[in-house]
C-alpha cells in the first residue's frame, strides 16, 4: 500500500528570488544552483509565492526574442504557484500534478517554502512503496 509522503521524496534544493530580478540574473542562479526553477518570494505576509521554470524563460523569453537583461522574473511568472503539503500521500501529489498539468510544486509547512517535489522525485525517491501490481 502506498503510504509515501512528499516530504519523504522532496528535494532540499530550491532558490527563493525577488520578482524584480532580471531573467538573465535568474538563469545565472539556476545553473549556479542547479535548478529547473525559481520561486518568487512574497511581497508581504498576504502576497503568494510564484513560480518560474526553465521552460517559461524558453518560451516567453528566448522564443519571443526578449531581451534577458531587460526582462524582470516578475513578467513571465506564474503566480500563485500550486504548492503542496509536505504530509500528502505521493499518490495523490502525482494526481495533483496531472489534473493541472504541472511537473513540480513547491511543499510548503506553515506558509514557509521546505522543499521542491517533482515526478522525477516522486519516481527515483518514491519507487519502493510504489505498489506495481495495481
């Protein structure tokens, strides 16, 4: 029975930024920290986190020939961004994921970032309670 949760199979490894960073600056961070996205941080204590993946700088960036330098992290973020418990059942966070389209949610405890889960995470970290035959 799966009983995994995503906190058990999260990645430790995110990068919180400030929305008026420039794309250019945001694609430096991801390749020095080694990460396929960038969360934005809140404005204040009502604000949501955004989202923004290596894909989005792709297509809303380099595909329309914006300029990186002159481009905030703000335009092409996707905000509020889908997060989830960190005491979710894997099963369901994969569910989450598919219904919305999405491949990688922020898990956040108390209001606060703690991690980054994936489908990549939820297969390699997960794959021990995956029950197979069903």
């Amino acid at each position: 029975m799966n009983r995994m949760k995503v906190e058990n199979v999260m990645s430790n490894t995110y990068v919180v930024v400030d929305g008026l960073m420039t794309v250019a600056e945001g694609i430096l961070l991801a390749k020095q920290k080694q990460v396929k996205e960038l969360i934005i941080k809140k404005r204040h204590d009502n604000d949501e986190y955004g989202i923004v993946l290596l894909s989005d700088i792709a297509k809303k960036v380099l595909m329309q020939n914006r300029s990186a330098e002159r481009t905030n992290i703000y335009e092409i973020m996707t905000k509020p961004v889908l997060s989830v418990s960190p005491d979710m059942n894997i099963k369901y966070c994969a569910r989450l994921f598919e219904r919305f389209g999405i491949s990688r949610a922020p898990v956040i405890r108390h209001g606060e970032i703690i991690g980054m889960v994936s489908y990549n995470n939820i297969v390699l970290n997960g794959w021990q309670s995956l029950d197979i035959d069903k």
